[in-house]
C-alpha cells in the first residue's frame, strides 16, 4: 500500500476561520466525556464506607470542580491524540473525515490548546486536594505515554490495550479522591477495573480489526495491527475477562461478601458486550456512543442499582452461609 501518498493527503483549500474553530472543538472530543462515568464508582465506594459523615456542601463542589477537571485533563489527550494520529486516520475508512485529517487543524495552535487544557484542569484539581492532582497527573502522563513517540505504546502489541486501560483505575481513584484522602481503594478493586478496562480495549481492537478485514490495510493504520490476529485479540479477551473476576472476586470476599450477587448481571453484561463487538459499525468501536445500545443501558442500570443497594444493606445470613468450612492451609 502507498503509505506516504496516503499520509500525505491533505485538503487543498485553506479552511477559513469558522471551520478552524470548529474543528478545534471537535479534537476535543467533548463526547468521550461519557467515560467519566468510571468515576462513579470511585465516588460510590467510599461514601458506602464513610456515609452521612461525609455529606458535605465541600463534597458537591469537590464532585462538581473534578468531573471538570477530569474533562479537561483527558480531552487535552484526546487533541494531541487528533494531531498525532492524523497520517494515520487517512488510512482507515471512517476516521479519514476527522477534523486533523482533513487538515482543518492548525498543529501549533492544537499543541497550545492541549497545554492550556491541561494547565487549566490541573488547576482545578489542585483546589480538590493533592492526592487528586498527581492522580489528574498521572492521567495526563499516561496519555503522553500512549500518544507520543518514542514511547508511544498505542503502536505496540499488548501495551496499547494495557497502557490504555490504566486510565480506568485512575478515573476510579479520582472519583476515590472526591470523597476522602484518607482511605485507601483496595489493591484488589483497582487491579479488577484495570484487567476490565484491558477487556473492553481488547474487543475494541478486535472489533475495529475484523471490522477492516484487510490486515495490510490495518497494519498501516495502527502498527499494533501487524502483530494481532483475531485470535489472538479474542485470547487476550479471555484473559482479561477472567483477570478481572479474579480481583473482583477477592475484592468481594475481602470487604462486601454481598456484592457476590451481582455476579450474574456483571457476566450479563460481559457477554452482551462480547457479542456486540462482532456486530458490523459496532458501538464497541465507539464507546462514547454505548448509550444507544438500549440492552446493554438496561443491563447496566440494573448492575448499577443493585450494586449501590448492596453496598448499603447487610445480608448477615449470605456470610453465614460462605463462611470458610475447611481450616486455613496458612495454620498447619
């Protein structure tokens, strides 16, 4: 394939200003912000724990000021993101009409624009506490990781997915930060949203993977590309699926043994989004756009609802029953 006809490409026409604006805005990609969602949970846990006694007015505006923050703070990935990839997306068959590969974007003025986001939002996030700076740092840092050369990990085998999912434990321990800087979220949970964040990223690749059916065509769009195949995109799937109930399950059996009646709806949920990723268009290329997936709103909800019930109402006679029955190997 001619690559460097390709990555060359760009409109002859120079945009004029309202479509440089407007583009500017689009690399933003203000629509991701629907992954703030893995956040909630970070808020949730910890009010579960500290309950009435952390209700504050300082609370609401701590929520209120780190969704901001963290909107600010990813989506400034997201536009050094638009510009780097931009060669790149004039390869692939949909993402060619984003705005920085059309050329509707001026590269120093995007580059300006993704350091003031980042400034302001880790301004914001200072006002918060600074467990939750660093941690707003951090989600920075790991988008110049996964965007940037040299490292740029988005282009290599396994660490594109790994290093990409990080971002879900840290949206969890913001969240965490809201409440408190004084408990710690458990090893466990974080690692169980790390390992879940790698599988919904594997079915991404995969779906995006099967979805071009060419594998030279793919390779020249995303390099990880080259070295996938679809089998081993489902393989990885497998174990990211079972990585994640591993901690989730010792996550439950260490802090909330009622939690372990989610179990069905989690793995409703899990095969419903495996089965999507083999659809055509599918919405698991597009996460932002899941919310038009009205089964999986469904089930997502009533996980929602049950895990918060769950978190706040003891069923003493559920550990009573899975209560250990053998003696520990540990005391022999």
């Amino acid at each position: 394939m001619p690559i460097p006809d390709a990555i060359s490409r760009v409109p002859v026409a120079r945009p004029t200003l309202a479509a440089r604006l407007a583009a500017h805005a689009q690399i933003m990609r203000l629509d991701h912000s629907m992954k703030n969602i893995f956040v909630i949970p970070g808020i949730v846990v910890p009010l579960s724990v500290l309950r009435s006694s952390a209700l504050s007015w300082t609370l609401g505006r701590n929520i209120a000021v780190g969704f901001v923050a963290t909107t600010l703070i990813a989506c400034s990935n997201y536009v050094v993101n638009e510009v780097l990839d931009a060669p790149f997306d004039r390869l692939h068959p949909v993402k060619k009409s984003r705005p920085a590969a059309l050329g509707l974007v001026n590269v120093p003025a995007a580059y300006v624009q993704w350091v003031v986001m980042m400034l302001v939002g880790m301004a914001l996030a200072f006002t918060i506490s600074a467990p939750f700076a660093w941690t707003a740092a951090a989600l920075w840092i790991m988008g110049c990781v996964y965007n940037i050369p040299p490292a740029r990990t988005k282009d290599k085998v396994y660490l594109d997915v790994l290093t990409e999912s990080v971002n879900n434990p840290l949206r969890l321990l913001l969240g965490w930060f809201m409440v408190t800087s004084t408990l710690v979220p458990p090893a466990s949970l974080l690692l169980c949203y790390w390992m879940a964040g790698c599988y919904l990223m594997a079915l991404k690749r995969f779906s995006e993977f099967r979805e071009i059916g060419d594998a030279e065509v793919a390779g020249a769009y995303r390099k990880s590309f080259r070295h996938y195949t679809q089998v081993s995109l489902l393989s990885s799937v497998t174990f990211y699926a079972a990585a994640a109930m591993l901690f989730f399950g010792a996550f439950i059996m260490r802090y909330r043994i009622e939690l372990i009646l989610v179990f069905p709806l989690v793995a409703l949920i899990m095969s419903t989004y495996f089965k999507m990723a083999f659809e055509p268009h599918s919405a698991v290329q597009n996460p932002e756009k899941l919310y038009r997936q009205p089964l999986l709103m469904v089930e997502i909800s009533a996980l929602s609802c049950a895990i918060i019930a769950l978190l706040y109402f003891d069923i003493p006679r559920l550990a009573q029953i899975l209560s250990p029955t053998l003696p520990s190997a540990l005391g022999h």
